[in-house]
C-alpha cells in the first residue's frame, strides 16, 4: 500500500464530496490550464496523492483526487457487484461527467487504480471526455506472480478473518519498518484499513490476480497516453510497464528513487512530470 509522507491539508486542498466519493480538491491560484482525476489503487485512497496536489496547483492544474468506492472514507453498498472493475469504471465516467470543469481534463489511475481508469475509457462510446491518460506503476494485466500469490493469500484471508486480525498479521509478517513511520502516519494507515470494505478488498484482489491483458484495445482508443513509474516495482515489473509503453506509442517515464509509489516517495518529481506532460 502507498505510504502518504504527510496528512494536513495543503492551504490550496480541501476536503470535499464528488459524485459521491470523498475527494481532496486542489485548486490553483487563477485560471487553471487543466483538471486531473486521481484514482487510487488496492488499499489505497485520496491520501495517496496527497503529496502531489500542492506542486500540481504551483503548475497551474486543478485536481481531484478520490477514494473509490468502498475505500477509505467514500464507503458502499454491501453488493460484491458494486465493486467489479466494470463498476468502479462506471464510477470514474460519471465522476468525470459530473466535475463540470471547463478545460482539458487528464486522467490519472495508480497501481490497480490504472486498470479501473483502463476500464473507464475502453467503455466509453462516442468522443473521450478526457485529453490525456496517465498509467502510474500499473500493468498489462495480472500482477507478478510473487505478489499475485501473497494476494491469493490476503484473499483467503478475507473470507475467514475480520480486518484488524489480517492488520495484526500483515504488520507481523512485514517486520521492523527502516526508518519507522510516524506515529500519526501509522494511525492513519490501521484507520484506513479498517475503512474499507470487504467486498471492495476481495472484489479488487480476485482482479488483480486474474485482470487480463487490454494493451491492444488500449492502443486502438488512440489516447494520449503517459506511463509512468517507479525504478524497482513489486506489483507490475518495471521491463513489463516498459513494453506496455511501446505497445501503446505512450511516452514513458521512470522517477529516480521512488518504487511502486513515485506519487508518495518522490512527489516533486512525479509531479514535474505529469505537468510536463499535460501540458505538451
């Protein structure tokens, strides 16, 4: 999971409820030249991005970031269906539909976030609503099959065991964090666990272990695409999100230093970089 490196609000953030889902919405000062959507991953939420919103509003982009539904704080209903890769697609169209922002709109999808807003855009029929898509530390399709069978794990686990015991185990099993986390960071971190639903956590694991391969159709959409990661990844190896890149004709960024989550572990650099990139 990503690791947010702080949690107050930037003075440009506010909390806020979109379409829905709890959201932060960073807005800069003047005219924005362009809006970006920001879904987070498996076990994610808003706060993932938290780190990006003040350097994206200094480059002029308003942005948006949400808890999908049934993650942290966005909650849902207790139906399985409502939480299928097909469904949380839905739920970035509507959301992009219902912004009502005047300019481009980009959007943004980390990890198992970026095959929800892969979704998103091969259900839409007619002109795309958004300019630009960026793919951050996502794949092809199934996640490595190391960190596919720890997920199969987990997924066993949610259908025996309640939150906090697979929390209890999971901490037992990663060992002394170096450096340790803050403590409010760590607080946070065990609250947001315990926030999500169930039905979402299995929904998404029985995906991202089995998500097939959508390059192609991808490709044919014909999207200004960005594929962005991280020099080392556990989820989607890094040679992997590479020649996804040259399937897609999409430009390809690697962030110096950070690993799953250049958005949390280098956000002045992921940031400079999706700027760029929007703004090209």
């Amino acid at each position: 999971m990503s690791t947010p490196p702080f949690l107050k609000l930037p003075g440009c953030v506010r909390a806020v409820r979109v379409g829905g889902l709890a959201a932060l919405w960073g807005e800069p000062v003047g005219a924005a030249r362009g809006t970006a959507l920001l879904v987070p991953g498996f076990t994610g939420s808003k706060e993932d991005f938290i780190a990006l919103l003040e350097p994206l509003a200094e480059a002029g982009f308003r942005t948006v970031a949400v808890d999908q539904r049934g993650q942290y704080e966005s909650g849902g209903p207790e139906d399985p269906e409502a939480y299928t890769v097909r469904a949380l697609g839905a739920d970035v169209r509507a959301l992009s539909a219902e912004l009502g922002v005047e300019g481009p709109l980009h959007l943004v999808g980390h990890s198992f976030g970026g095959q929800v807003v892969r979704e998103a855009v091969l259900s839409v029929s007619g002109a795309l609503p958004w300019q630009s898509l960026t793919l951050m530390s996502t794949g092809p399709g199934s996640i490595d099959p190391a960190e596919a069978a720890r997920t199969a794990l987990l997924l066993d686990a949610l259908e025996s065991m309640d939150l906090e015991s697979i929390w209890q185990v999971m901490r037992q099993l990663e060992g002394e964090r170096v450096p340790p986390l803050e403590p409010e960071i760590a607080e946070f971190l065990h609250r947001r666990w315990l926030a999500n639903l169930p039905q979402a956590l299995k929904a998404a694991a029985a995906h991202l272990v089995a998500a097939p391969d959508r390059v192609d159709e991808l490709a044919a959409v014909g999207l200004r695409t960005l594929v962005l990661s991280g020099e080392r990844d556990y989820a989607w190896p890094v040679p992997e999100q590479s020649r996804m890149a040259e399937r897609l004709g999409a430009l390809r960024t690697v962030v110096a230093g950070s690993g799953h989550s250049p958005n949390a572990e280098r956000p002045a650099e992921t940031a400079a970089a999706l700027a760029a990139f929007w703004s090209a």
